[in-house]
C-alpha cells in the first residue's frame, strides 16, 4: 500500500511534534521524517514536505532503508558514498547524518526518521535511544492512522454509491451520536466489524462486476439480519462495520455469520464466502468513538488469525497485555541492536561412545546489569513478529560463528539451534539460512542442527514449511524434531519432516523413573526411532538413575542437567575438554 499519499493534516501535525522533539533534543539542524511509498518519496523537514518520485538511490534515507537499523555517518566528506554527494559537497553542506527505519506492524520498512547537521559529530557522543523511541512513536501514529482511515478518499455524510449503505464518515458520526447517547442513558453499544475473507479472489477470477454483484447482496442480507434500530455501514474494500444499542449476542453474530456464508448466485457464478468479524462493546470498553473502531478491528485481526470464519470479542485486558508485549518487544528489538543477545550452549552426551557429541545454543538476553534472562522470559512476546525472524537468523550466524570456531579448534562437536518451523513460511529466513550456508564447507553445513518444534500450522503452510526445509536440508544441514510428543500431530510430522533426530520432551524424562505412563512414552519414542532409522535424544536427564534406564532403553544421546545447564561458550568448552579427560 501506498503510504505516502495517506497522511491526513491531523496525523501530519503529530508526525511534525515528534520530528521536532527529535531535533531540539540530539541539537542538530535538522530532523526529517520520511515516508516511501512504491514509487514515491515524501519527505517532511523544517521547509515543509516535499514529495519526490523513485528514492534516490544515493539519498540517507536509502541508505537507511537498505542498513534496515540505525545508520550512521559521523561525517560525510570521510564517507567514501556520501563525500561527493551534492547536498555534502554543496548546500546545505551536511555532515553528520544518523537514521533509523520506520517499520509497519509486520515489520517491513516503510520510511525513516533521520538527524542531520552541518558539522560532524562522533557518534559515540550520543545515544539513540530516544532516536528509537520516537520512530516508535510514528510508528503508532502512522498505525493508528490506517486502521481508522482506510480506505481514504470517501466523503462525510453520504451513502455509499454501490451498498446504498452509509459510508466510513457517515459511521463515525453516527457512532460518536449513539456514543454519546448510550453515555447519557447509561446504556450499551457494540461496534461489530466485517471482513470478508477471501474476497479478493472473486475479484481476481472474475472481473470487479462480479466482485460489485456479491458486495450488494451482502449489504442487504446484513440490513436483513439485524434490527431496524441497529446501524449497517460499508466502510469500502470488503468491510462493513455494525452498530448496535445493546450487547451484541451470540446468537446474531452467528447470524450474520450465516447470512454471509449462505452461497450467492451472480450472474454467471455461485459464491461461497465466509467473514470474519470483531466485536467490542462500551462501556465495558470506554473508549471514544475512533478507539471504539480501531478495538473492533484489532479483535476482527484476532478472529482472522484464529482461523477466519468466526468472531472474536475484544478484551480490555487482553488489550493491556498486548501493550505489554508492544514494550517487551521493543526492549528485544534494542537488545538486538545491543548484542545483548547470546547463545549459551548446553552439551549433549553420547550414551554409546561415552563423549560429548555437541551443543544445543540456547538464548540468553544478557541485560546491562548483568542479570540474566532465559528465553521463556522474552521469547513468547514477539511470537509471529518479524522480529522472531530476525532473532531466528541472529541464532544461526552464532550458531555458525561457533562452529567456525570449533572448527579452528581441530574439536569434532557439533552445534544445534532451536528454529520456529513458522519460520520456514518467511523467504527472508530462507534466503538468509542459504546465503549463509552456501558460502560454508559442506563440512561446517553437517554439524549444524535446526531443532524445529511442531506447531499448529493450515496445511497449506505445513506443505509450504516442509517444500523450504526440504530445499534446507538439500544444503547438507541436520533436522531434530524438538519436544518431541508433546504436541497433538508428533506423528505426522514425522512423515512431514524427514528428520535424522528425534528429541525426547524433557517432561518425559524428568517423570520416568516415577510415573510409568512417562516411562511407556519414552521407550516408544527410542523405540519409534530405531525403526525410523532416526536418533533418540532425551532431555532432562536429571541424575544417574535416569541416565542408567535410558541406556537400558537403547537411547542414542542424553542432554540435561546431570551433565551441565547451558553455558558461555568458552565455559561450555572447557567443561566438554574436563568431560573428555576423565573418560
Ligand atoms: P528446549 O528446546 O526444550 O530447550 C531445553 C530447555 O530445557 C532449556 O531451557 C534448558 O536450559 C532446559 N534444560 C536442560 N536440561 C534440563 C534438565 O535437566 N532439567 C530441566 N528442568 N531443564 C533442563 P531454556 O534455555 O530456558 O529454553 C527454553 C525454551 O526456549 C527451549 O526449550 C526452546 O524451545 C526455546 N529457545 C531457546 N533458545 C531458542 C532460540 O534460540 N530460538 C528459539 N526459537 N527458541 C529458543
Ligand atoms: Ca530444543
Ligand atoms: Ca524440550
């Protein structure tokens, strides 16, 4: 989407403060705050906004764009891209210039908010981190500002051409007139937001008559479905929005549910359509009329990612904890920055040859005090961001940089990694674990290991993951099935991911020696890998016992405290030389 051209005045005026506290704290001559649309560039400044078309492929916000994190040149006439770079050599004369990208909620670049001045300045003066926090800011503003006016262009009080519904600022009236009413009255209203599912694939097969034909009879099924009372909107694109003076029940968002998914015969064709919808009412949630919408559409967000064809309510308190996750998040993002990010490794043992095979790298987030956090701590918060993509790809240059190291070493161990199999739907991920190991010896790529959990994926992402795993493991590379038996689809994974090792759920072992239903699971899992030709792994070996009825078992390798917790590299070196001498 074409960001560039979207910016109301309002939201200009905010982006304007937040620009200007960026230059009156870093003390420089100017702050710029740019947006890059698909083929434009606007650019807002101290003059005003300028708008250009294609960015500059020489320009700083270019530059910024491609680094994809804070870019900084202390001094451009010693920057051998920028010393002769008319706007250095001439005027205005910049010299020093530092930019961090501005990201959209799935994490792509769509602009940046740089610093610039007429002098150099080492960078080492100063901290960026108010840099970061105001990106951040527009980040939200810019946010807040497409949820609630997308599509743009429509005009205050009118019916919608097509739907003869009222439109997007016929709603935004109405919902501030009721809003304002049920406060008066102490009574209720639900905000219920529609998004067709799939409905750009009628578009797409058909032409946009068909696509017309099928949005109209939605609008009157929807006014069929609801009371004379309630309010039905067509916001554009494929979403209506619902206003109600009670609490929506049950009982009519399946309804309207129904109604949508009833097939509906066009001219030529029969339509099958599902939506899904998002749901919040005040005063349960006390909100103005914009926050009422916005709400309505997070928890529609929530109902698509649940699986589409269903209605999510938004909850005020759930909303709190994403705020939280919104801070974990960008806490991790600068840990990254910081390289407060580390791997532990945790050795493994083999139970045949009595030695240390490798490691598994586990994460530790290693903050400024020195207190250290274990992933479960910040881990599940970006969960599905772009941001657990980019830790993916952080763990496996460490992951490398460590078996580099082994290596130089003259050790045999070898190294594996924990991956998120959602990460295998991202190309940047892909790319960036082949671009990296197409440049290593094939044997580097053997004693690399991505341990890869199961999780609730559709099919058609399962088939996608495993094509890219399969492509992965062409380069050479181990696969672990990870946590294995815990989750409900173990066994077709197993067909799915045509995996070397299996590793054995830690829960499992720690409960063996007392709780026979563990025990049964463990030795059908070694079992299940002796006659799949895999290799058993048990984690959580705890103490001798267990290590000693693992053996009786036939399992191939033990990973626990037993033997050591993760540790530094260095550490988890010199542990591995002790374990060896004393064999
Ligand atoms: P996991 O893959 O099952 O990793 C094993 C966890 O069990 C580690 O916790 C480890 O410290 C702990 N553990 C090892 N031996 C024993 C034992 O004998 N007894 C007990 N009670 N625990 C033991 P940790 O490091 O807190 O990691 C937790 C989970 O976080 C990991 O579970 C893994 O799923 C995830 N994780 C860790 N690092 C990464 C990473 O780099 N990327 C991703 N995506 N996930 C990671
Ligand atoms: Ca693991
Ligand atoms: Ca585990």
């Amino acid at each position: 989407m074409d960001q560039t051209r979207q910016i109301d005045t309002l939201t200009e005026q905010r982006l304007d403060r937040v620009r200007w506290i960026a230059k009156q704290h870093y003390k420089v001559t100017d702050a710029w705050f740019t947006l890059v649309g698909s083929d434009r560039q606007w650019c807002r400044n101290s003059e005003g906004s300028v708008s250009t078309d294609i960015p500059d492929a020489l320009s700083f916000t270019h530059h910024t764009l491609r680094h994809n994190e804070l870019f900084v040149i202390e001094d451009a006439l010693r920057h051998p891209e920028f010393a002769n770079h008319p706007q250095v050599v001439g005027s205005p004369h910049w010299r020093f210039f530092a930019g961090v990208p501005i990201r959209d909620i799935e994490g792509g670049s769509i602009g940046t908010l740089c610093l610039v001045h007429t002098s150099p300045i080492p960078s080492g003066t100063l901290n960026f981190e108010m840099l970061h926090v105001l990106a951040h800011q527009i980040e939200d503003e810019i946010g807040r500002h497409l949820l609630i006016q997308r599509p743009p262009g429509l005009k205050l009080d009118q019916l919608d051409a097509l739907t003869g519904l009222p439109d997007r600022g016929l709603l935004q009236r109405l919902m501030r007139e009721e809003l304002a009413l049920a406060r008066q009255s102490q009574g209720n209203l639900s905000v219920c937001l529609i998004n067709l599912d799939g409905f750009n694939s009628i578009n797409e097969s058909h032409d946009t008559a068909a696509g017309d034909a099928v949005l109209k009879v939605i609008a009157d099924r929807l006014r069929d479905a609801v009371r004379r009372k309630d309010v039905v909107t067509y916001l554009g694109g494929d979403e209506f929005a619902i206003i109600l003076r009670d609490v929506l029940q049950p009982a009519i968002c399946r309804r309207i549910l129904d109604q949508i998914r009833t097939p509906i015969q066009t001219e030529e064709h029969v339509h099958s359509l599902t939506a899904s919808m998002g749901i919040t009412c005040y005063p349960d949630d006390e909100a103005d009329a914009d926050a009422l919408l916005h709400h309505a559409y997070q928890a529609m967000y929530s109902a698509k990612e649940a699986g589409k064809n269903g209605y999510c309510y938004f909850d005020p308190k759930l909303h709190h904890s994403r705020r939280e996750r919104l801070a974990i998040a960008r806490d991790v993002r600068l840990a990254l920055s910081q390289q407060q990010l580390e791997l532990f490794y945790q050795p493994a043992i083999d139970y045949h040859l009595d030695t240390v095979t490798g490691f598994e790298g586990l994460l530790r987030w290693r903050l400024p005090s020195g207190k250290i956090l274990p992933p479960g701590r910040f881990l599940p918060q970006i969960e599905h961001t772009w941001l657990d993509i980019e830790i993916g790809k952080y763990v496996i240059d460490k992951a490398v940089t460590a078996i580099e190291e082994i290596m130089r070493r003259g050790l045999p161990y070898s190294v594996s990694v924990n991956v998120n199999p959602s990460s295998f739907l991202d190309s940047g991920f892909v790319d960036h674990l082949h671009r990296t190991l197409a440049h290593h010896d094939q044997s580097l790529v053997e004693r690399l290991t991505l341990e890869i959990l199961e999780s609730a994926s559709p099919q058609e992402d399962m088939d996608t993951i495993a094509a890219n795993i399969q492509a992965c493991l062409q380069l050479g590379l181990q696969l672990s099935l990870d946590d294995f038996g815990t989750g409900q689809s173990s066994l077709s994974y197993l067909r799915t991911f045509p995996t070397q090792k299996i590793k054995i759920d830690r829960s499992f072992v720690m409960g063996m020696l007392d709780n026979p239903e563990d025990e049964a699971i463990v030795a059908a899992v070694i079992g299940l890998s002796k006659s799949f030709n895999r290799q058993s792994i048990a984690e959580g070996v705890e103490n001798v016992s267990i290590e000693a009825h693992l053996k009786d078992l036939g399992c191939d390798i033990g990973q626990g405290f037993y033997y050591s917790p993760a540790l530094p590299f260095e550490e988890a070196l010199q542990w591995a030389d002790n374990y060896q001498r004393q064999r």
